[in-house]
C-alpha cells in the first residue's frame, strides 16, 4: 500500500532549489572544477613552450652542421656538458675533430626527425633521430670524413639524441646532450 507523500518533505525540497543566483554560482564552481581538471596535466606550460624548444633544438643543429660555432653556444647554458663517444666534456667545446673539419671544408647536412618534447615546469628533455650527410672534397676532408687509413668523400651516419633544457629568464637554454651513433644495422 502506497502512503501519501509528507508535505513537510515536499516543503523542505522545495526549500533547497536553489534561486538562479545559487543556479549561477553551482555552474561557476561546476566550470572552475572542469577548468582544473583539463589542466591539471598541463603543469603551467603553454603549448608555444613545447614549439620554442624544438627551435631551439633544430636551430642549435643547424649551426652545428653550418660549423657556427659561436651561435650554436647562443642556445647553450654556460656549464652545459654534452656526451658523445667519451666521457662528459663542456658542451660549447667544438675543439678537435670540429675545428679540423671546418678548415678542411668538410660539408654537413643534418636532417633532424622523430623529435619529441617534453616539458614538466621550466625543464624539458627531447629526443630526436639525427641523420648526416657529411662530405669531403679535398684529401684532407675526405680523412676526416672517413679515417687517414681510409678516407671517404662521403659518410651517412644516422645518430640519436637526447637533450636536456632549462627555461631561465624566459629562454630555453641547453644543459645537457647525449649523442650516439646507430650501428649500420639499425639505420
């Protein structure tokens, strides 16, 4: 048997709707809440950070291959250090083999693929497919392309990198790089 509903409960129902001032104010806290749960995986970066820092990085390769040094240490935070093939050295050091090759005339071409960029406040790592085109015309070009025991006029190398950022002063700056190179089998 059904009873009949208490009037008290019906008033006290009616009570609670709210009036459309609190209607305004529930879909504010309702529109704040959604806001920050979309952006709680964002950790403050905007995506313009995730884009400057792979200018950065593509830039900073560029002058590389253009044997420019002077703006390739531009991206470079002062103390960077970058690991390619030995131990830890100054990442603005382009002494030795660099040096060589750019008053050999060697030429470099990069080609700078499979970049991915990740950002977590103002630190930011990315990894990338790195695939040179390094030439020699002359003998002692072609020995660095190559070795003195057998020289190359040409050499296609496919390398990967990791590279660390800091954003300091607004600028993504690099402070840390790892180089290797991809046995033949993997290129």
């Amino acid at each position: 048997m059904r009873s009949e509903p208490d009037l008290g409960t019906v008033q006290t129902l009616e009570s609670m709707r709210p009036t459309s001032k609190g209607v305004d104010v529930l879909r504010s806290i309702v529109f704040a809440s959604l806001l920050l749960f979309l952006c709680a995986g964002c950790k403050g970066n905007a995506p313009s950070d995730k884009a400057a820092i792979e200018q950065v990085v593509r830039e900073c390769e560029a002058a590389v291959a253009a044997f420019n040094f002077e703006r390739a240490n531009s991206y470079v935070e002062p103390g960077a250090q970058w690991i390619e093939a030995a131990y830890p050295k100054p990442a603005d050091d382009y002494s030795g083999w660099w040096q060589l090759a750019k008053a050999a005339g060697v030429h470099l071409e990069y080609d700078v693929s499979n970049v991915d960029v990740q950002v977590e406040g103002n630190v930011a790592w990315v990894t990338l497919v790195l695939k040179a085109l390094i030439r020699g015309d002359t003998a002692e070009a072609r020995s660095l392309v190559g070795t003195s025991e057998a020289p190359q006029s040409e050499a296609r190398p496919v390398f990967v990198e990791s590279i660390v950022l800091r954003k300091l002063h607004g600028q993504w700056k690099i402070v840390l790089g790892h180089t290797s190179e991809l046995p033949v089998d993997e290129k």
